[in-house]
C-alpha cells in the first residue's frame, strides 16, 4: 500500500474553484488546477468563484444606543484681538476741585543798571511744586526767559531771567505759584 501527503493551494489564486463530480455516486471533490491536478475519467469537471456577485445593500439598521462620553480635547491656539466696543455713556461730571496755590517771591529784590541782565530764583515751601511764575518788573524791565527749574532744594523753584534796556536802574523780584 502507497500513501502520500498531497498540498493544493485551495482557494486558488484566480479566486475560481475547480472541482470533480462523479454523476454515478454523486460525489464531489476539490482539485487544484493551478497545479496541474485533472478529473479522472467518468468525472465532470465543475468550477465555481470563491466570491459571488455582491447582493443588494440591507436594510438600515436601528439606532445604536449612545456611546461614552470621550475625553476632553486639548486647548486650542488663543483667538485673536476683536474688534472695539461701542463707546459707554458719558460719566456723570464729578465734584467740583480746588487748587490750593502759594505766592512765594524770590528772597532779594534785583536792582538792574541800565543794560544790565540779572537773574531771580523763588524757591517753593518743601514738599511743593513750582506750577507757575514770573518776574515783578519795574517800569520798562524785560523778562527774557521765566521757567520752573527743578533744583536739589527741598521744594521746586521759578526762576527769572531779566534785562534792563532802559537808561536807569530797575528793580523787579521773581515769585512762584506753589501747589501741594
């Protein structure tokens, strides 16, 4: 007695079956054409696809309950500027204030000869700042120049700067208006 271990590739790679039917005992049996296998003699050969054609699409299906809720997504980039809003309404018109002001004048009166230029400080009180000033000038004196000057004094200061283009002496004095 013989035996042996045959090996088919089954399906196919074509995807077609090929069999042998025996009409007389009615059986069937599968052959592997691709290698070269045959019917016998008093065999039918028969082939089928291993897929059919593909069937009318099913009905839809109910709906599946709802699923978990998933995780929280990451943050996304920062929008940019919008545009401006539309103005507010106009504020109510607050209190009426006050201005505390101190006269001071300058510590010595300026003689100026004729054609002469001479210069005057006032200095204001400590903790007080010099908000305007000027020059008290006799009778044809010319101020050239009056401005706040921030000193290392204790308070700010206004100073003078004057000129006499007359043929007499004058006299003037600086002074500061200071606020606290």
């Amino acid at each position: 007695m013989l035996g042996g271990i045959a090996h088919a590739d089954i399906p196919p790679s074509n995807g077609v079956y090929t069999g042998c039917y025996t009409q007389a005992e009615g059986d069937l049996r599968v052959i592997d054409y691709e290698d070269g296998e045959r019917c016998r003699r008093g065999e039918v050969t028969v082939t089928w696809n291993a897929a059919g054609p593909q069937g009318a699409p099913g009905l839809t299906g109910p709906q599946g309950p709802v699923g978990a809720r998933g995780p929280a997504g990451a943050q996304g980039p920062a929008g940019g500027q919008g545009p401006a809003g539309p103005r507010g309404p106009a504020g109510e018109q607050g209190p009426a204030g006050t201005l505390q002001l101190t006269e001071v004048r300058g510590p010595r009166v300026l003689t100026v000869p004729p054609g002469g230029f001479d210069t005057s400080t006032a200095v204001c009180p400590t903790g007080q700042k010099a908000v305007s000033g000027g020059g008290i000038r006799g009778s044809g004196m010319v101020v050239n120049s009056s401005f706040r000057q921030d000193t290392d004094a204790p308070g700010d200061s206004w100073q003078s700067n004057v000129h006499n283009p007359t043929s007499a002496p004058l006299t003037g004095r600086t002074f500061a208006h200071c606020s606290p």
